[in-house]
C-alpha cells in the first residue's frame, strides 16, 4: 500500500500506542457539493445525506471535522443565502413583473407597512368641558 493511500484509512492506536491503518477506507467526502445544496435547498439532514451517499452520523462527522459545528448550525448558516435569493425574487416579481399580490406581500412583510389605520389620539386633540350642573361633583 502507497503511503497517500494510507490517508484513506481510519487512524487507530495499537495496544503499544503506535498509529495503525485499521478498519475500511474512509469514503471520498464532496464538501463543495454539501455547500451547494444547504445554499439552494432547505433540505433535512437525511435528505442530505442521501444526495451525499452517506450515512446521517458521517454527513455529522465530516461537517465536525471541518466546520466544527453541527448540520443544524451549518444549515443555518448556508440558509442566509436561500433568504436572499426569495427576497431578491419577491422584489423581482413585485417590481419588474407587476405582480400586485407579490407587491403587496413585500410591503406589508418586508417593508414593514400595514393596512390597519391606526387612529392615534394626542392630548391638544383632547378637550375636557366642565358644565355647570357637572362643577359640583
């Protein structure tokens, strides 16, 4: 066996503490592959994993070993970019599209307008008079 074979295989400790290859070879890992699907598709854990062909606990391992964070954590870090891109549409099809539906989902949702008109009451609006049967009270 080469020794840049021997990457490939799980590193283990005999009883003597020395390092020996043991166990099967470890399967090839496409990080870039996991970046573009956790940055396109709001996909679970088992979901990925099956795209990635491996199973839910190495999916967890190789996201430790290089990330040194969970699925979760790494999901909702590529989710900003799923986020961006909605919005980037929403206003695309609100402005460019003349879409009013959309249009009017982004102004109530993103730009934070309402429908409600709120009556608000300051106190020069308020006056307060006295009658003369009501002054002895």
């Amino acid at each position: 066996m080469q020794d840049n074979d021997n990457a490939d295989y799980q590193k283990n400790k005999d009883s003597d503490g020395n390092e020996t290859n043991m166990g099967r070879p470890r399967k090839k890992f496409d990080y870039e592959h996991l970046e573009r699907i956790l940055s396109k598709y709001p996909l679970v854990e088992i979901e990925v994993a099956e795209l990635m062909g491996v199973s839910t606990w190495t999916l967890e391992q190789r996201i430790k070993e290089k990330y040194n964070m969970t699925f979760l954590d790494l999901k909702k870090r590529k989710a900003t970019n799923i986020k961006t891109r909605l919005i980037n549409k929403a206003y695309d099809l609100a402005l460019n599209q003349n879409n009013g539906q959309m249009l009017k989902f982004c102004l109530t949702n993103l730009a934070g307008w309402s429908e409600r008109v709120e009556n608000k009451i300051t106190e020069s609006e308020i006056k307060i008079v006295i009658d003369s049967e009501d002054a002895d009270l």
